[in-house]
C-alpha cells in the first residue's frame, strides 16, 4: 500500500486536445521536496482494479504546488480518471520517487531526448541545470507528430535566449508547414546522432514513446556510448 498526501487540483489546462496540466496542492501546507527528473503515484480509487492508481512524471514544483503534464490515453484507465477531475477536486498522490535524475559530472555535455509528454520530467531538470551554471553544452531534441502537440514551446524558446549553451531542437514527423520558430522535420534521432559523431564526452536522457527509446538506445550504442552515459524513462 501506498502513503499518500491529501491534496487538491487548483488548476487545471487544457493544453492541447489530448494533454492537460493538473496543479496540486496540499491541503495540510506540506512542502514537496522532489529531485527534478522524479514522478508521483495517483491515487484513482474509481479505477476498479487491483492497482487503483497511476504514475505520472512531476513537471514542476513552484510555490508549493506540483504540476503535472498527462496525455490521455485511449482506453486507459487512469486518464480516463483524471479527465473527469474538475478545479477543486480532491485529489490524493505520494511524495516524489523514482532514480531518472541528474547524475554527476554536469560539467560535460548533456543531451536530453523526449517525445510527447516525456519532456514533462526535463521541463525541471533544464531549470535546475542551467540555473547552476555548471553545466557544459546543454541540448533538448523534442519530437512530436504535428505542431499542436509541443509543450512549453515559448517557455524553452526563452531559455535558450536566457542561456548561450542550450540549444532547443523541436522535430516534427508530420509538419503541415507551419512557420513555428525552429522546427525540423522528420524524427529525432538523426538529430542527436550529427551532433555526437565525434563521440565526445556526454549524457544522454531519454523519455519517450517505447519504441523512440529502443532506436535511441541502439544508436547510441552504435555511437560508442555505453550504459553508463544514457539513462532512460519510459511512459507507454
């Protein structure tokens, strides 16, 4: 059984037609420590299951309130419970777990990866690092299929005009032409693989949809990184 804390959603953004940002606070004052990168156990007792409850990465912590970035999921069983949560409602989570957080060493490159809502645990992970000015070249490759469906696009446009060694790189697999600042086209990999051929000294985080992690993992491999230089979350 899991311990959890009494809280409730405060707010709640409908982000894009299948994402919503869900903001929690204690009822109680409690304080979330968390390290960036970690997530919390929902509870859903309407789910009427062994496992009554769900995990979901935290995307941020700010003035006491943990927000979190969830994709709904077709026939699943937890977003179906989630997205019939209004402003308000009670709601119930753990404190923070989890071991996908920055390792040491954050003087050398780092490369984080993400597609869809996996970039919901870089979203701190980037504030943190570039806020300690000790990191080296700092790199987001973020894929999603059209443009609607980036997340906090504007918000890391401005880190990196904030900072000179972070470079944002949204890819988009199926870009009807739009004009969104910085765009590619096609899928991440490619993306990571030009920038690291030279096999320099780096750190890979990846988050994801399963199969872009298995791609990554391999062409990592391929590069000459080892297990030890990429860490990995995945979501679905």
């Amino acid at each position: 059984m899991h311990s959890y804390l009494k809280g409730t959603i405060v707010k709640i953004i409908n982000e894009t037609l299948r994402v919503k940002r869900f903001f929690w606070k204690s009822d109680e004052g409690l304080t979330v420590d968390f390290e960036p990168g970690q997530f919390v156990i929902v509870h859903l007792p309407s789910i009427k299951s062994e496992l009554p409850y769900r995990s979901y990465s935290i995307a941020g912590i700010e003035n006491g309130i943990v927000e979190l970035c969830i994709s709904y999921k077709q026939d699943g069983a937890g977003t179906e419970a989630l997205w019939l949560l209004k402003e308000q409602d009670q709601l119930e989570i753990t404190t923070p777990k989890g071991e996908f957080v920055l390792r040491e060493n954050l003087g050398e490159d780092i490369c984080f990866i993400a597609t869809g809502t996996g970039v919901a645990p870089f979203r701190p992970m980037l504030q943190i690092l570039l806020n300690s000015m000790k990191a080296g070249k700092v790199y987001l490759i973020y894929g999603n299929r059209i443009e609607s469906d980036i997340l906090y696009h504007q918000e890391f446009l401005k880190l990196t005009e904030k900072y000179p060694n972070f470079e944002y790189l949204p890819v988009l697999s199926r870009s009807n032409g739009s004009d969104i600042s910085g765009v590619r086209k096609g899928y991440v990999h490619p993306y990571y693989q030009d920038i690291f051929k030279d096999g320099r000294v780096a750190q890979f985080y990846i988050c994801g949809w399963s199969e872009m992690i298995k791609d990554a993992r391999n062409n990592l491999k391929a590069l000459g990184y080892n297990r030890k230089q990429y860490f990995i979350e995945s979501y679905d």
